[in-house]
C-alpha cells in the first residue's frame, strides 16, 4: 500500500507563536476581569478641591464657623505636603458639610503661621467654636487622619 501524499488537513503552529498568543489572550482577560471588578466602586463622593485661605479671610471662614474646620498648613516647596492633598481632599467630600477643609501657605500668611506657632509641615488643625481643638503634624494614614478629625 502507498502512503498518500495529501497533507493533513490540521496545520501545525510554531510552539513560541501559541505560548505568545495563549499569554495575551490570558493579559486581556485579566485585564477585563480587573475592570469589571472595579466597575461597581463608588464615586459618590469624588474627591473635592481644598482651597487657600488668606489671613484676611481666616476669622470668617475659620474661626467663626459653625461647623468644624480642619486646616493644613503648607508651603509650595513642601512635598510632604503635597502628599497629603489627596486625603484632605477626600475627606472634604466626605464630611461636605459636617467639617470644612481649608488650607494656609504659611509662605504667603506668615502671621498665621506665627500665631499658631506652626514648627513643622504639614501640619493639620481642627477648629472648634473659634479654639483649636486638636493638632496633627507629618504625613498621616487615612485611618489615623479620620480618627483625629472625629475628635
């Protein structure tokens, strides 16, 4: 008997080509799975933007206030700083309306920062009825910010 010459109908790939092809599709079904699972997170309350008070503006918006306020002292030089925007940030959306989130560049409000005898950056003051109610300096978790700021 002869061996038939045809070729197989079923064409063989390259090892390196299906491996290649097999981790991609792999990739981008995990990259689907990962959004998806991220899809339902809240954005209720998105984060809000902090904003620079002057000393002139600082007994009305502060001091007088009927609810709780926190202010950050900075400086635009501080990275530290910087590295708390995001938290002050959302806990400002948090607390909308319960606690007012306000921020002094001890650079531009010199006497403030004076007045408040301000030693390091940054540094978190709560502000109840016009006194301060509590301090917080350095770079703080979001646990441990939540928890001061419920003083």
């Amino acid at each position: 008997m002869k061996q038939s010459a045809l070729p197989s109908p079923v064409k063989k790939s390259h090892p390196v080509r299906t491996a290649g092809l097999i981790l991609v599709l792999l990739i981008t079904l995990l990259g689907f799975m990962r959004l998806s699972a991220e899809a339902p997170a809240e954005a209720a309350n998105a984060p809000i933007p902090v904003y620079h008070i002057t000393t002139a503006e600082f007994a009305s918006k502060v001091l007088q206030s009927p609810i709780p306020v926190v202010v950050q002292f900075d400086a635009d030089w501080c990275p530290y700083c910087r590295k708390v925007q995001p938290l002050l940030s959302q806990f400002a959306a948090d607390r909308q309306g319960k606690v007012a989130v306000y921020k002094v560049n001890i650079d531009h409000e010199k006497g403030l920062g004076q007045l408040f005898a301000i030693q390091s950056l940054p540094t978190m003051l709560l502000i109840k009825g016009g006194m301060e109610a509590g301090r917080l300096e350095g770079v703080p978790n979001k646990l441990r910010f939540y928890a001061w700021a419920a003083q």
